[in-house]
C-alpha cells in the first residue's frame, strides 16, 4: 500500500517539475518565435547599431542601443549605491557587530527587498527627485539617477546579504593567521577576510546587478519614457523594461511590427541577465571548491 | 624588552634587539600563579613555568590538559574567545603582557605563532610572507625582498619556490605550506615562535623536515612547541613539560623527563600506558 502512494506522490512531483520546466520552454519558444519574426522585417545590424529607437513614431527608428543605455545607466547608478552600502554593512555585522544585534538588524534589512517595487517607483518620483533638485539644478522630473538612486536601496540586501555569507564563510584560520601576525582588525578585514571572499562578493554584486537590470515598476516610474542613447543621469530616459510596459499597456496593434518590438528588446534583456547569472553561478561554484 | 610596553611606531624596521639585548633574565617567558578560564570552566590551575631563551620547549599531555590555551595564552589569541579570562602573571621579556597598557599586536610581532593545520593567505607565496612586514608599515621592496629569500632559505623553501614566487600558495603541497607559513611567521624576526601541532597534518618526510628546522631555528628563536608525538619531543626538545588536566604535572629537562620521570603520571604517559 504504501508504496503506490508514494509512488504517486513521486509521480506528482516529477510532473510539477516538467510543468515548471516546459513552462519555461514554452516562454523561450515564443520570445523566439516574435523575435525571428520581427527580424525577419529588421535588419540585426540596424538593431544593434541604429541610435535611435522610435517604433512608434512615423519616423521608425530600431536601434536597442538608446534602451540599453538606459537601462545601463539606471543599473549603474544602482550598483554604485549598492555596492559600497552593502559591502559595509555586510562588513560591519559580520566582523564588528555583536550576535544579538545582527540577529535583529538582518530580517530589518532584507525588509528592504521586500518592499514593493511601485512604492519604491511612487518614492523616487515624489520624494527623491524633488529633494536632488534643490542641490541639482539641471535634474528633470524623471531621471536615472533618481530611479537609480531607490533601486540601489532595494538591491542593498542583496549585496549585504550574500557578501555577508561570503565573509562568513571565510575559515577562521586565516583571520587567525592575520591576528597572529600582528594585524589589527580593521589590517584584518581588508588585506585578508575580504580578498579571500572576493568571489563570493562578486557573485552577491552581480546577482544585484541582474535584479536591477531586470526591475521594471521603479524605472517605468520615476526614470521616465523617452529612449535616449546618453550616459547623462540626470535626463529621462527610457530601459528595455520600461519600454516593455509602455506598449503591452498601449493601443498598439498585436499583430503589428511595432508590437514584436517588445519581444526582440525582450530577448535583448533576457540574454543578458542569463549571461550574469551564469557568470555568477560559475563563479560561486569555484568559489565553494576553494575551501572543501 | 620594553618596546612591548610603548606602542611602537609602524615604520620601524625589526632588528633582534629582544634577544640580544635583554640581558635581565634568561627566560624568555615566565608565568606566575597563572590560571584561565573559558567563561566558569577552569582550564588552567596555578601554572608557573619558565620558558628558557634560544631553546625548544615542548609541551606534551593527553588531550584537553591545557596545552593549546597555555600556549595560546603567550600570545593574547585567546582574546578572540568569549568568555575566556586569566589571572595571575605572564612575562614576556619581562613584560606582564596582560597589563593594561599592552598594544597585542606589538606583542604578537614579537611571539609570532604557527598552527596545527598549515592556514597560508590565498594569495600569492611572496605575498604570504611579505604579508607580516607590510602590516607593519615597511614598504621598502628590496628590503622586503631579501627579508622573503632569508625567511624561505631558513625553512629550506627558498630552492622549491623561488621561480614561482607569484603563484598562489594553494598550489603547494601540505609540507610546503607549513614550511611557509613558519617563513611568514619567520619574516618579521620575532623573539619567540610557538607551535601549536605544527607537524601533526603532515606525512613523515615533510615532519622531518621540520623537525630539522627546529634544529636550525634554535640558534636564533625560543621555540615552544606542542605535541602528541613523543618521539618528537625526545628528539628536538631541550625542556619538556607534561600537563595533566589543566597542570603542569612535570618541567624538567627533556633528558631526564624521558630516561627519569620523577612522576607516576608522566612515566604512564611517556611510555605509553595512560588511560
Ligand atoms: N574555545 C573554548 N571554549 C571553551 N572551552 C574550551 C575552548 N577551547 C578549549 N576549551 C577547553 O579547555 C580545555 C583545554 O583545552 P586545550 O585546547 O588547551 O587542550 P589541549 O591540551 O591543547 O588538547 P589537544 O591535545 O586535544 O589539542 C579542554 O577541556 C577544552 O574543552
Ligand atoms: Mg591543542
């Protein structure tokens, strides 16, 4: 008796685990299939070297690079918030900090994440931008540095988080060796404990990174709609996701050139946070060798 | 030597002044009426021991009799242990380095120490032993240099790594990284080296090796070194000491401790019949 039903129960779980899998092939597929269609009207190379992206206007323009920058830009901003934030607090609670008070500050922080991403949007716009504006003259309404700016805050326990589990997983015997040596603490941390868990904060960073390029409602709100192939944070902007959102909500026609677009700047997206996360997953599988 | 005492200034290039020039005793540490504990649990009772200058002295016992926190205790490391606390004295150089005034990484300059398992940074060899001179503020490359040949010459390293000095110390074998790690501890030329274990993860020929190496390193350091291998202590020490639950139950010269124990205990465990 018991085992047919655990049998079934096995039978259960593989088929939820195809259905996950064949969901995901099924999205692949049809990513693909627009795509091929809407290059099959397009030239790659336009799409790739064309400075501007005007699908909707009269004057069709079907250059990526304008999205790209945005989202680039708007990542970027992210990463320089996040990256320094992250790795000090993630230093700070693993190296300085009591237990007691790294056990109440870390759900506090992960809090941050799970925020959700409209109110992040919402905050930007009405709160972030208009306070930049009284040191920064020349800052528009929307901008990539204030859409930026939050979505670094969201990404910071991503970054603190995982550096932290890399700090924390580097042995004891080599801040031993360091003590032992004569190094002070702070001699410690920097010139052992962090360069031995480089990798591990590399893979938290780039994980971050992937989470930002991919995030959708804060840019859509507060880094504005107007592709533009510039580096200037302080101008409206317009990211892959962004552009994404404009037009599955607008009027445009499903079956028309303009609305394969968003599956072609989708695709754009998708391959590269699957070339980040495999970069990361590539790395922390290297980096768990080290110590085993 | 008083510079424990006074914070030194980071720029100062290390010569032996400790063991030239203190002349006061011939005991590089002593301790007196020393106990410790780890939070209400006593590890240590009333020790009182001197550790002779440029000599080896071993510490043997069963396990958990002390030997590590002893040696641990010469060196402040167990200040990274919560809850652990000593009373009594402990002079090193004349200096009770439990005082309050007492800069630890002064001190640790000055007792440099090696582990049981070979830990090297994972950075590159040359890196590994330049790592004690950098910290201390010396920048000075040929200086460093010829401080990283001398270090790795003396652990007989030098002829096995000198044309891959760049490479990271993970790539050596078990005996090598403890050679270098005893060349790192060797760099910033402290007064004392202690060895918790130092050869107990590795195989017989690398054990030989260092045993050697103590035989050389004499000359210029106190050397005190823990360990479970007999034979060991016999050969490379010149004093002995035998702990039992957390006393020194017998310090003599190794000599006599290993051809005439005057205690019961030690003869049991020497010989090898100890419950
Ligand atoms: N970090 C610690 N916290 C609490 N108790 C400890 C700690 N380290 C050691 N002890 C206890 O102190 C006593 C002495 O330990 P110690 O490590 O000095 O022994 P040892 O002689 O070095 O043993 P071994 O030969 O196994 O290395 C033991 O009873 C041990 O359980
Ligand atoms: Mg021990």
């Amino acid at each position: 008796m018991k085992k047919s039903s655990e049998k079934i129960i096995e039978k259960l779980l593989l088929s939820s685990a195809l259905f996950t899998i064949l969901t995901t092939l099924l999205i692949i597929a049809i990513l693909l299939f627009e795509t091929v269609k809407f290059f099959s009207e397009i030239s790659i190379i336009d799409f790739f070297t064309d400075t501007e992206w005007t699908p909707l206007f009269d004057d069709k323009h079907f250059g990526i690079l304008p999205l790209l920058s945005g989202t680039f830009l708007t990542s970027m901003v992210a990463t320089l918030i996040a990256l320094p934030v992250g790795l000090v607090i993630a230093i700070y609670l693993n190296e300085y900090s009591g237990n007691k008070f790294r056990k109440t500050i870390k759900p506090l922080l992960e809090l941050l994440a799970a925020v959700p991403t409209v109110i992040y949007g919402f905050f930007a716009l009405v709160i972030v931008t208009p306070f930049l504006q009284q040191f920064i003259p020349g800052l528009a309404g929307f901008s990539s540095l204030s859409a930026g700016i939050v979505m670094g805050i969201m990404i910071i326990p991503y970054v603190s988080s995982l550096s932290e589990d890399a700090l924390f997983a580097v042995p004891k015997s080599l801040r031993e060796a360091s003590y032992g040596m004569g190094a002070t603490k702070f001699q410690t941390v920097f010139k052992v404990t962090l360069p031995a868990a480089s990798s591990g904060v590399i893979v938290a960073v780039i994980l971050a990174i992937s989470r930002a390029i991919g995030e959708t409602m804060i840019v859509a709100i507060a880094a504005g709609q107007q592709p533009r192939l510039t580096l200037n944070p302080l101008v409206p902007v317009e990211t892959i996701t962004a552009y994404i959102v404009q037009v599955s909500l607008g009027d445009v026609p499903r079956e028309s050139l303009e609305y394969t677009t968003i599956f072609a700047a989708g695709i754009t997206l998708f391959i590269f946070t699957l070339i980040l996360n495999n970069i990361s997953f590539w790395l922390r599988n290297k980096f768990r060798e080290k110590y085993d | 030597m008083t510079e424990i005492l006074s914070k030194k200034k980071k720029k100062k290039k290390k010569n032996k002044t400790s063991v030239e020039k203190s002349v006061k005793s011939n005991f590089i540490i002593s301790t007196e009426s020393l106990n410790a504990y780890y939070s209400e649990t006593q590890a240590l009772f009333d020790i009182n021991i001197q550790i002779p200058k440029l000599a080896v002295t071993a510490f043997i016992g069963p396990s958990g009799c002390g030997k590590s926190t002893l040696l641990r205790v010469f060196n402040r490391m167990n200040d990274y242990i919560d809850g652990f606390k000593t009373e009594g004295k402990v002079l090193v150089d004349d200096t009770d380095i439990y005082a309050k005034n007492i800069d630890t990484e002064t001190l640790r300059k000055n007792v440099g120490m090696v582990f049981q398992k070979p830990n090297p940074f994972p950075k590159s060899i040359y890196e590994n032993v330049a790592f004690g001179l950098k910290i201390q503020g010396i920048n000075d490359k040929s200086f460093i240099e010829h401080r990283i040949e001398e270090s790795l010459k003396q652990v007989a390293l030098w002829g096995e790594v000198k044309d891959k000095m760049k490479k990271n110390a993970y790539g050596l074998s078990g005996g090598q990284q403890q050679r270098l790690c005893i060349a790192r501890t060797l760099a910033v030329e402290p007064s004392v080296v202690l060895m918790d274990e130092p050869t107990s993860a590795l195989d017989p020929i690398s054990t030989g090796r260092i045993e050697e190496l103590l035989f050389e390193l004499r000359n210029n350091y106190s050397i005190v070194i823990v360990t479970h291998n007999m034979q060991q202590a016999a050969r490379i020490s010149d004093k002995t000491a035998f702990f039992w639950l957390g006393k020194i139950v017998e310090y003599n010269d190794t000599k006599k401790i290993f051809t005439n124990p005057k205690n019961k205990q030690t003869e049991n465990y020497i010989s090898g019949h100890f419950g």
